[in-house]
C-alpha cells in the first residue's frame, strides 16, 4: 500500500535489458534507503516494485513485460530520474490517499499552464478511464495523490504547488511527456457497483 506522498526522485544509473524483462538499479538517497531490505516493496513513478538487491547507494528492481508495456518505465534510459515512495507502514501519517502500485493505463500532458505560484497541467483521458475520474476526485499520477480539478469530455487537469513541482518528476514534465495513472480504487468500487446494480434492475 502507497498513499501517493513521493520521498523524492531518484536517478536510473543502469538497465539491464533481456528479452521482455528488464533489471534496474536506481541510485538512492540514504533516506531512501533508510531500513530497505530485499523483497521490500517500492513506488517507482506510481508502479509498485519488489527490491532484488541492496549494494551501497545502489538499488536494482526487476520489471516483467507487462509492467514495461503498461506504465512508463519501459521508456526509462540512463540518467532519468523515477518519482520514489516507500511502502507505507502501521502508524505512519497518510497525507494523500490509498494506492495500491497497479498502474492502470499511461495518460500524456495534452497542455501545461503556468502561473506566478503554480502550475495546472492537463491530461487526456479515454472513454473507459473518464467514468472514473471526478472532480476534486483523487487520482494518481506519476505516484503523486492529487486532486482533480476541472473534466472536460476528454481530458482532465490537477494544479500543482512549487512544493510538488520541486519534489517530483513535474517540475519538468512537458506537453506530450507519458504519464502512469492510477484511478482511485475507492471511486473504481462504487461506480463499478453501481453500474452492476443498475443493470441488473434494467
């Protein structure tokens, strides 16, 4: 379980590529490794992944085909960076919201406006994805919670804070950059219920 509060980002120092299966070390901050064990379980941009070896600062997960075809990691090279979240623990302040690490879909940046004190960026969504988001809904974008503001037909935006456009991979996302979303499962639960129960009364 994630509640969508990135740690901060950390740079891709190696990818080992096989045949659809891909191995990569991340460079971490030291409180980002604070307690980290094998088998532990690691946000990177959204996507939950399991910790294969722990060797100084370096850090190296291993990714099937279907996390390489679904989310944007499958188009990391060395050198970029992954917004990180350790799992959350028993006990621990939850700032943002329930996540589970399953990427749904990837969605792009459609259009990006800027202001004095923030940043409103927009987002397509598709027909099957839109039933889903709501505004001031949560949703997860990259890994981050964050609110929804205004929907449209086909796209949807979130205002950031300088806050989050410093501590995530935001602060430099452009029109057209690949973005993982994660739909609330909350508000996944309820529509999909309500769906149910009302075509069963039809």
């Amino acid at each position: 379980m994630f509640t969508g509060i990135v740690l901060g980002m950390a740079e891709v120092i190696g990818i080992d590529k096989k045949d659809k299966f891909q191995t990569h070390t991340l460079r971490f901050t030291d409180k980002m490794r604070d307690g980290l064990e094998v088998g532990a379980s690691v946000a990177h941009n959204g996507c939950c992944l399991t910790v294969t070896e722990v060797k100084g600062e370096s850090v190296k997960f291993d990714l099937m085909q279907e996390t390489l075809r679904i989310t944007n990691l499958g188009e990391l090279s060395i050198g970029d960076f992954v917004n990180i979240e350790r799992a959350a623990k028993f006990g621990d302040e939850i700032g943002g919201h329930s996540m589970s690490g399953h990427i749904n879909r990837m969605t792009h940046i459609v259009a990006r406006e800027e202001s004095k004190n923030n940043v409103t960026l927009w987002f397509e969504i598709d027909e099957s994805t839109r039933k889903y988001v709501l505004e001031k809904g949560y949703v997860g974008l990259d890994g981050c919670s964050l609110t929804i503001g205004t929907v449209e037909n086909d796209r949807f935006c979130v205002h950031l804070i300088p806050e989050t456009l410093q501590r995530t991979l935001f602060g430099k996302k452009q029109v057209g950059s690949s973005v993982n979303i994660e739909i609330d499962p909350q508000t996944q639960a309820i529509v999909d219920t309500v769906e149910r129960v009302l075509a069963s009364k039809a």
